[in-house]
C-alpha cells in the first residue's frame, strides 16, 4: 500500500467514508423503515376512530390544527401536559443542561429558543463559548493524562514491556475505565430508576451523550410526574455527568490517537512519503508512558570519568 500516490489515499478515504454513510443508511432504512411505517399506520387509525366518533362535535380540520400546534410546541421543549415539576421549561437547572449541551456539541435538541434575541445570544454564546471549552479539555486533559498513565506505567516497568505494549496497555485500561465508569455504571442507575427505559436503551443514552450524537429520544427525568425537588437534582445530575463523561471521553480517545498504529495510519493517509524522524520524534515525545517505563541506560566508562 505503500506505492498508492497522495491524491489515491485521499481518494481511498473518500471512497471508504461514503461507502460507510451509505451502508449505514441501508441498513437504518431497513430497520427503522417498518416500525416507522407501523406506527404511522397506527396513528392514522387511532386518528379516523376518534374522528368517527367525535366528529360531530368537531368543525373540521380543528383537530389536525391542534395537534399541530401541540407538535410545534413540543419541538421547542414547551408541553402542555407536563406536570407541576416540568411546566417551567427554562428554569435555571434546564437552562443549565441546555448551556452544557451547547458547549459540549451535544445538542440533546430537548430546548430551543424561542426568542429572536434567544438565538442571536446561543450564535453568540456557542462562538465564544466553544473555543473557551476546548482550551479547558486541552489544559485538563495535559494535566490528568501523566497522573492516569503512572498506575500503567508501573506495571509495565514491572513487567518490563516495550514502549509500544505500555501505550497499548494504557489506552486498553483508560478505554475499558471510561466504558465501564461512564458507560455501563450510569446505564445501570438510568435503567434502575427510569421506569419506561430498557437496559439497551440506557446504554444508547450514554453512549450517545460522551460521543456529542445527543439523540432526542430519551432524556432522563422527563415525563415522569417527579417531585420538584427530585427533577432538579436529576437535571443536575446529568449536567454533571456531561460535563466528567466528556472529559473523560477526550482523555481516552487522545490516549487511542497517541498509539504508534493509529499514528501511522493517519501518516498513511496524511502524508506522501515515508515517516519522518520529527513525526517519529512526536510520537516518542508525546508518549510519556512509553519514555516512563525505559530503564536507565549505563553510563559508558568513558562518560563516567569524565562526569
């Protein structure tokens, strides 16, 4: 693979990237495609039996207004059967979520302005915003990925392994500590406590919330008749996991970009020819763990005479 010329790679990339879009679209349409067109029919029959029975009492059109209306509403988060604990939509705890969603890329889409100053302050908001958010994940994560990395680096030290094995073995042990603390644990607790939610839908959540997707469909403590109280603590809550699971995402996936395999891959693709000694240089200089577990090499006699 190593004779493919620049704009090949480039092309192969291309190809393989649309290749995946349309893969994932066929095999979505095939599985969403009959449910979908079940519950419309559904509806449609739900629909004219409540037509028939109540038409009279009905003008028509007067119903397919109102769901209309109902619809519109809702898709800006504002519902008219919520319950005491959710009827103020923009109080300061959903506000927050709402903040946090829009720092963090992860648009839950649960909210959305209604204002036109609203969304002349969110263009505002997120342009200032995002990069003041990424200068923060570049700073922690520069000061919490040295401190994860010693635990690793002290068994590969004792277990003597190459460089190459100890960023293997750190970025296996982060990746399995990220799924299991910020992943299968908070799934676990979501899947205990939301009645109407399955185990696999749980895990759907947090996967998609620390990988910023923020699908709709499911958000916690929403439509469960909760006390006031209890539906803040769950808004803070899940403001908080937000904000640690997304951290602790970013420090696992720069420890996986970080591993020499991944590095030449992205090489291959990048760059026309050969691996140079800088990129070699980076590698081994942005690797702590591997530089952490060398032993140190004896001094030559002629070296030590002279220090």
């Amino acid at each position: 693979m190593g004779g493919f010329r620049p704009w090949a790679r480039y092309g192969l990339l291309v190809g393989a990237h649309l290749l995946l879009l349309g893969l994932g679209a066929v095999v979505l349409q095939g599985l969403e495609g009959p449910p979908a067109r079940q519950l419309q029919t559904q509806l449609q029959a739900e629909l004219a039996a409540f037509q028939a029975q109540h038409g009279a009492c009905l003008p028509p059109g007067a119903l397919e207004e109102l769901l209309g209306t109902a619809l519109a509403a809702q898709a800006h988060g504002v519902s008219g059967l919520a319950n005491s604990s959710e009827a103020e939509t923009w109080d300061l705890p959903s506000a927050l979520l709402f903040a946090a969603s829009i720092l963090t890329t992860t648009g839950y889409g649960h909210m959305a302005p209604l204002s036109a100053g609203g969304k002349a302050f969110c263009v505002v908001y997120a342009a200032l915003g995002l990069p003041a958010s990424l200068a923060l994940g570049a700073t922690l994560r520069r000061c919490l990925l040295p401190a994860l990395g010693r635990p690793c680096a002290w068994v590969a030290g004792r277990w003597q392994l190459a460089p190459a094995q100890a960023a293997l073995l750190q970025a296996a042990g982060l990746g399995l500590l990220v799924a299991g603390a910020f992943v299968l644990l908070p799934a676990l607790v979501l899947w205990a406590v939301q009645g109407d939610c399955s185990l696999l839908a749980a895990l759907y959540f947090c996967f998609g919330s620390l990988s910023t997707i923020g699908l709709e469909d499911l958000l916690p403590s929403r439509g469960l008749g909760l006390p006031p109280a209890l539906y803040y603590t769950g808004q803070l809550a899940l403001l908080g996991y937000l904000l640690l699971g997304l951290l602790a995402m970013l420090l696992a996936v720069e420890t996986f970009s970080e591993l020499p395999q991944v590095r030449a891959l992205v090489n291959f693709f990048g760059a026309g020819g050969p691996v140079s000694a800088e990129d070699q240089a980076g590698i081994l200089g942005q690797d702590e763990l591997a530089l952490s577990t060398q032993p140190p090499s004896p001094a030559a006699p002629g070296q030590a005479l002279a220090s």
